[in-house]
C-alpha cells in the first residue's frame, strides 16, 4: 500500500514538475516574442532560406542532393528533428541531428563532413527543424538510449570549472532569479538551431551549452563528443512534450 502511495506521489509531482516548465520564449520580452513569431521579422529564416537552397542542390553532379532522396522536406522531416537525439546502428551510439546530416553527406553524397557551427550545417539544420516547429518533442523509445540519458542526468547535475557550478543549480535551483542582470531561463532547448541577439547570428545547442562551460571556467565539451551528446539526449528527455520552436530567437 506504502508503496502504491509512493508511486502515485511519484507520477503527481513529475506531472506537476512538467507542467511548471517554461521555455525561454515566455521569458522574453514582448518585442523579442514577436520577432519569433513573425517570419518575416525573425532573422533565423535568412538560414533556413540558405538551408531550403542546399536541400535542394545536389553536392556533385555525380551525388543526390537531400531532396532528391527525401524529396519535400515539408512532408518528409515532419517531426524528425523532434525526435533527436537517435541512436544509430553503424555507430553504436546515439547521434544529434547535425551529425545525421554529416552521416548522410559522407554515406549518401560522397561529400565532406561539415564543421561544427558550419553555417551550411547550420541552415540545413534550421531548414529540418523548421518543419517540426509546433510538434512535441519526443525522444525515441529505445531502450538502448537509457544509460546515455542516464550519462546525461549525470553531467547536467555535476559541479564543474573553477566556479563549482552544475546546469542544474543554475536552470533548476535558480531559474527565474537574476544573474548580471539577465534571467536565468529554465534552460530547455526546444528552440535549437535558434537566433540569439547576443551572438547577431544563428547557433547550436553545441554552441550554447560550449558558452555556458566557459562561463563556469570548466573545459567546454568537444563537438560529437559522447558527452556532447549524452547531455543533449537528457535535455531532449527533459523537455519532452514541450512543442518545437526552431528556429527560435533568444536575447
């Protein structure tokens, strides 16, 4: 019975912890708001235009272009991004969206592996996202992604950098009290590839989550790492349920 009791706790004061998140958008103030809303006025399309033109060229004359396998993004990535971090078999490992773009360009077009940040990378990831924006995020059911996002809990809880600060103390403990005069977000990452005032140009989760171990004085995590990514399928995890806002704009 004790336990039953403790079940039901349990699911009600996760249910009520998913029903306290806010994502960054509802912190913002009205006139950033209203540039996300507004397609024309939010500068992350000019990336999703560049992302809508390489997912129609073919690499090479000799290579598919994504369209050509895929065919209308519109139809085709509906929801996809939403579902990222997944695992992938060749690799044995979970991989985010922008490294299935760099698989898809090495096994499928014998093109080159694009960068980090690469602002190709980014617009074709941005153009992907966008068809997903409205739809709930929803991590893959598989059972072989749980010790990665068990590996993830467990970076976003550590104390890192010369500060001796985890994710959690700041987008947990403290999320809606001040620091240098900023809010502190809840820290979900439902609006990534995303436009940030701060970086006048579109970024990654990478980027974000790099800036913040930099604040705390820490080593920031290597692009693709394991580590990377183990964190990045936790925030999926964390954020699931919540809708798609790519590409977002964030102060």
């Amino acid at each position: 019975m004790r336990r039953a009791l403790g079940l039901v706790l349990l699911a009600v004061t996760m249910a009520s912890a998913q029903e306290m998140r806010r994502s960054g958008f509802d912190d913002m103030s009205p006139s950033t708001q209203a540039m996300q809303r507004d397609d024309a006025q939010n500068p992350a399309m000019l990336w999703v235009q560049d992302g809508a033109a390489l997912w129609a060229r073919a690499p090479s004359p000799s290579a598919p272009a994504c369209a050509g396998c895929h065919g209308d993004a519109r139809a085709s990535m509906r929801g996809v991004a939403a579902r990222y971090p997944a695992y992938d078999e060749a690799l044995a490992r979970p991989i985010d969206l922008a490294m299935r773009i760099n698989r898809c360009r090495e096994t499928r077009q014998g093109a080159s592996r694009l960068a980090p940040d690469n602002q190709e990378l980014l617009g074709l990831e941005s153009y992907i996202a966008l068809q997903s924006r409205g739809v709930p995020i929803e991590p893959p059911a598989d059972a072989r992604l749980l010790p990665w996002r068990e590996r993830g809990e467990a970076l976003y809880r550590e104390r890192i950098g010369q500060l001796n600060l985890s994710c959690a103390q700041c987008h947990d403990e403290r999320a809606g009290q001040r620091l240098g005069g900023g809010l502190i977000p809840q820290g979900h990452a439902n609006g990534y590839p995303l436009y940030r005032l701060e970086w006048q140009g579109v970024g990654s989760l990478l980027r974000r989550i790099r800036n913040c171990m930099t604040g705390v004085r820490a080593q920031p995590l290597p692009a693709e790492s394991p580590e990377f990514t183990a964190l990045a399928l936790y925030l999926a995890w964390r954020d699931r349920g919540m809708a798609m806002e790519s590409p977002a704009v964030r102060p």
